[in-house]
C-alpha cells in the first residue's frame, strides 16, 4: 500500500500539485488519469522520490518515506520495480543483459542464479528464447515486455508503470494490460500507472485516481465509472461517440449482472 495525504508540488509560480490525497491499494492496479498538465508525471515521481514535494507525507505500508534518510529511500527502491515509457533499454545490451541489469546492480547471487531468474521472467513474459536479441531486433510490444520483465526481476513489491501502452497498437496494449494485470495480482503487487490509454482504465482500473488542474477531481472503479455523473470526467472518458456507446452498454451489462445476482 503506498499512501499519500495533502501533497503539494509547485515550480516557481506553477502549482502542479495541489493538496493531493489518495491510498494505492495492495494486489490492485492503481490508475492515474487525467489530461496533460494535470500533475500524473510530476505525482509519479514524488511517490517515487525522483521529485521532493513542497508539503505532504508519503508513506510505504505505513512506514513513512517523506521522513526516511536517504540510506533507508535507498533500501526501499530495491523493492520498486520500475516501467518506463519507451521502454529504456539499452541497445547495446541483449534481452538478457538488459533483464539482468537490475541483479547485477542489487544482488550478490551467482551467474547462474542470475540466468534462472531472467529466463523465468522471460518465460513470465512469453518471450522465452529471446536471450540473445538486441532490443533493434525486436518489436515494440516485445520491448515493452522486456521492460516488464526488467522491472520484476527483483520481485518488487512496489511497481510503477508510466504510459505502458504509448506507441502500442490497441491489439499489443490489451496484451501489455493483461500482463501487467497477472502480474500485479500473482505476486501481490502495488501497481501504479500513468496512463492515457481508455481501454486501460475501463479493463483493469481497479483504483483510479483522476486529476484536474493538479488536484484530485474523483476517484474510483471502472464499474464506478460507468454510474459516474461527474461532468468532467464523463468528457474526458467518453469524449468520442463510439466511447459514449460504450458506456451505454456497459451501464446496461452491469445492471443485468446486478439483478441476476452473479
């Protein structure tokens, strides 16, 4: 669980997050939303440490991070998996090099121990037998799987996803959600993503925090989504008439499962 209470965040004049509070929730997907500018990047990285907020708390299952020295923020990041927007592997590095980065950085197992741990990522990944590729030699949905495996490597308790789904086609971030979306309840995970991806929010937003003008508009389900009538995120969810119908019919299928009972 990764919590947070009255964060602020400003640079010079710009007030880019304004008194945020919300709870990230343990074995979920937690989801940022809102429209460029609205602080999701900037809130990210406060949770993360790469930002110092002006005012507020952040706390990891109840231990606080705003209060942590930078030794203890240390040990704490070897527990968070990171997933990045493009990716970011390095391209002279192979698959398994790029997967194994994070042990040979963090960890004193053996070469061997190493290699299990990559190729049951691998394989967690459906990119078995890829060891020995370049990141040029594979596809963009391959990368983003790479990333992943990269960023679980370590078995974090903690990860954060920022746009997994930017530059995927719709087919390819339906796989990249689901894999995220196992992953983050095999191992227990307290997912967190930046996401401006729709189909994301409505598949597997089983928190969604949605912000305005660097402050917290609503928050939610998906299924509360559906019932929202909160003017401002109904046009930013269902901006497009095919979306509108969506809506529609989704309202419509969850009413028939809420009177059959299943």
């Amino acid at each position: 669980m990764i919590e947070f209470n009255n964060i602020k965040k400003s640079f010079g004049d710009k007030v880019v997050l304004d008194g945020i509070s919300h709870v990230m929730e343990t074995g979920k997907t937690n989801l940022i939303i809102g429209t460029s500018g609205s602080g999701k990047t900037v809130l990210q990285k406060c949770l993360v440490g790469l930002l110092e907020p002006d005012a507020g708390e952040i706390k990891y299952d109840n231990v606080s991070f705003t209060e942590m020295n930078e030794e203890d923020r240390k040990l704490l990041r070897q527990n968070i998996g990171m997933l990045f927007q493009g990716s970011a592997l390095f391209d002279s590095m192979t698959v398994e090099e790029n997967v194994r980065f994070p042990l040979d950085m963090f960890t004193h197992d053996n070469m061997a121990a190493k290699l299990h741990r990559v190729n049951e990522v691998l394989e967690k990944v459906n990119l078995t037998g890829t060891n020995k590729k370049f990141p040029a030699e594979i596809s963009g949905g391959m990368k983003k799987r790479v990333g992943i495996a990269r960023a679980i490597v370590l078995k974090p308790k903690y990860l954060f996803c920022d746009e997994p789904n930017s530059g995927l086609d719709p087919k390819t971030s339906m796989v990249i959600d689901q894999l995220i979306k196992d992953i983050t309840l095999e191992y227990n995970i307290t997912t967190v993503i930046n996401t401006h991806d729709m189909n994301s929010v409505m598949e597997i937003g089983d928190n969604i925090l949605y912000l305005v003008d660097g402050k917290k508009e609503w928050s939610g389900t998906s299924k509360d989504i559906i019932f929202s009538e909160n003017k401002l995120l109904n046009e930013f969810i269902f901006a497009s008439e095919f979306l509108q119908d969506a809506k529609q019919m989704r309202m419509y299928e969850a009413k028939g499962k809420d009177m059959s009972g299943k």
